[in-house]
C-alpha cells in the first residue's frame, strides 16, 4: 500500500536494502543501540503477529525512516511487541521529521499506543501522559570498575552478595555460570519458573499466551549482530538454579526474563545471576545492561543509574482517538493513583497475591 512517500509493509516484505537503511539509522542514533528496536525484532514479532506492518519513509527515493507498529481494529495502533517490548518508537534519519498525524493517516491509524517509548523520540514524546523509570547498569569502564561502584554506594549489598554465592558452592556444589546458553531444556526451565512467579505474585502469566511464548523461542535463535536471544544460566552443581532471556546488540544487553529456582532462595541466585551478567555482557565489549522499567528492590541494588521511558498514545481526530481514550485512560488513570500512594499500592499487592494463593488451592 501506498501513501505519498509512505509505504506499509508487512514485515517481511522488507528488503534487504531497506533492512539496512534501518540498521544504519540506529548506528547513527544517540541513543543507546537497544536491540527491541532493530529490524530482526520487528521481523519475528511479524512472525506471530499477523497485524504487524512497518511503515517505510522515502525521501528522494531512499528509505529514510520506518515506524513498525501493530494494526487493531478501527485503525487503532500500537508500538510493534506492545506489553513486551522493552524499547519503542520510529527509527528515522536525523533531518526528517514527518507530522506525526501525517504518518498515521498514511498507516491507516487512529491512533497509536506506546508504554516504553524511547527518551529520543521527538516526534512522539509530545504525546507521552506518563513518564517512567528504566533502570540501567553501566558497566562500559569494566566489570572492576562497576563493582568498585557497589562497593562506594553499597558495601553490604555487594559483601552479602558474594557470601552467598560462595555458601551456594559450598552447600550444593560448584558454581558455574553460562553467558550465552543454548540448550533449550534451560529455556523451557526458565519459562516454567516465570509462569510460577507470575502465578505467585497475582500478575498474569505472560507465558500462557501463546504469542509471547512463540515469540521468546523463536527470538532465542536469533543470531543478528545487533539482536541476539541470549539465554544466561547459573547452575549450581548441574542443577540450574536462577536463569534470565533477553536479547543483545553490540553495546546493550536488554534484560526481559529473570527467574530462579525458589528451593534456592536462600541463596539470592538471582542477584548472583546479575551479577555474573554484568561481568561477561563487560567481557564481551557491551557497556550497558536495561534492567526495564518498573521499581524493584534488586534493581535498586544493581544500579547505576536511570534513563526515562514513556507511556502515552499519539492520536488524529476521529472516532477511533475516542475509543482508545475510553479504552485506556480511565485505567492508566487508576493505576497512577494507586501508584503515587504507596500504601494504597502495597494493599493492592497483597490483595493481588492473596488473590494468586486462592487461585491455586
């Protein structure tokens, strides 16, 4: 379909010219190379989700810009991978700036929906409701360097840590840890102990939608230089005891799906699990982990700093506008109220896990 200098494709109508256009745009960005947003992403979202689309942007005949987004009903959109995708927005030749409302029209969309967009798009933050925290640790001076900073900020954090990394060899047997894991045994283990967190903790569990767990195998052997599935284990003995999957590019390791076994808690394999991450993403010349957005006690231990994310929706006059605003606001609004009280927040998670126990007996 063609619109002007706008041209929508499905993903993998993509040619390979266009293909690296788009690669060659992100290596010029200024933002950190996060791998949700290069074009093999797009391409296994499109894979198992058949409303996937990227819009092309020409300019003198040369693909300048591409939008990859997700097409619902009545021309509502929303950012490619919205609910898992960790990193959102349009990828476009620094001298470009097409009218958001503009580029929409020529997708067919009333609206578009993001919740991880991206601090550098301009084109979008405009229209932004909320802005959020990802918390982020940079390890580009070295993993001595990273621990030298834990040991400044948080002596006992990093002591503990490692006691009970030693204690977890000693007690159930040696410590060993893989960066880059490629038995998919480890990775159905993975999913198994994240569908049991999620149960336990009242939230829904990603991995009984069968999207997103097609999406996780498929993107697990992805091999692309900047969006590699990684999965990382640590095994005690050879039992695997805490395991994450996310993807890499050269210089960022997005971190999506820690777990760990919970008969090891004692431990905290998960810490030592971040740990070792930061030490071998360091090893392999990547400068920065995203830990994601969301307030959680380990990321504060692990940080060294903070990026902003945003959450929002661009619209263009229309009926469909209205119905996203009917759909979406009335909770995103609730859900900021509980959160800007914290004992209200803290009743409403122990309601959510007195929920998940009763669910279970």
């Amino acid at each position: 379909m063609n619109s002007g200098r706008v041209r929508v494709l499905r993903p993998e109508e993509l040619g390979a010219g266009e293909r690296e256009h788009w690669r060659e745009l992100r290596a010029k960005s200024a933002a950190p190379r996060n791998p949700f947003m290069e074009p093999e992403f797009t391409d296994v979202v499109g894979r198992v989700r058949p409303r996937a689309r990227v819009a092309v942007v020409y300019d003198g005949g040369e693909a300048a810009g591409f939008l990859p987004y997700e097409r619902g009903p009545l021309g509502q959109g929303r950012a490619i991978g919205l609910g898992v995708s960790d990193c959102q927005g349009a990828v476009l030749r620094q001298d470009l700036v097409p009218h958001p409302r503009e580029l929409l029209r020529a997708c067919s969309l009333s609206s578009l929906a993001f919740d991880n967009l991206e601090a550098e798009q301009e084109l979008f933050v405009p229209y932004a409701v909320e802005e959020h925290t990802t918390f982020v640790i940079d390890v580009g001076d070295g993993y001595e360097a990273y621990e030298r900073a834990l040991r400044e900020r948080s002596p006992k954090f990093l002591k503990t840590t490692l006691a009970k990394e030693r204690r977890l060899g000693r007690q159930v047997g040696d410590v060993r840890f893989v960066f880059d894991e490629r038995d998919p045994a480890a990775l159905r283990t993975l999913m198994e102990w994240k569908s049991a967190q999620y149960r336990r903790t009242g939230r829904r569990d990603r991995f009984a939608q069968e999207w997103i767990s097609r999406l996780v195998a498929r993107l697990a052997e992805t091999r692309a230089p900047e969006c590699t599935g990684t999965l990382s284990v640590l095994y005690a003995g050879s039992r695997p005891v805490a395991a994450h999957f996310g993807l890499r590019s050269g210089t960022v390791l997005a971190c999506w799906f820690p777990a760990y076994d919970t008969e090891f808690g004692k431990y905290s394999p998960g810490l030592v699990l971040h740990l070792r991450m930061a030490e071998a993403a360091a090893a392999e010349g990547i400068g920065l982990l995203d830990m994601g957005r969301g307030p959680a006690e380990y990321k504060d231990s692990l940080k060294t700093g903070e990026l902003p994310v945003y959450e929002g929706a661009a619209t263009r006059p229309g009926a469909g506008a209205a119905l996203h605003w009917l759909g979406r606001e009335p909770a995103r609004r609730a859900h900021g109220f509980v959160r800007e009280r914290p004992r209200l927040a803290s009743l409403a998670a122990r309601t959510l896990r007195g929920a998940a126990r009763l669910r279970r007996s």
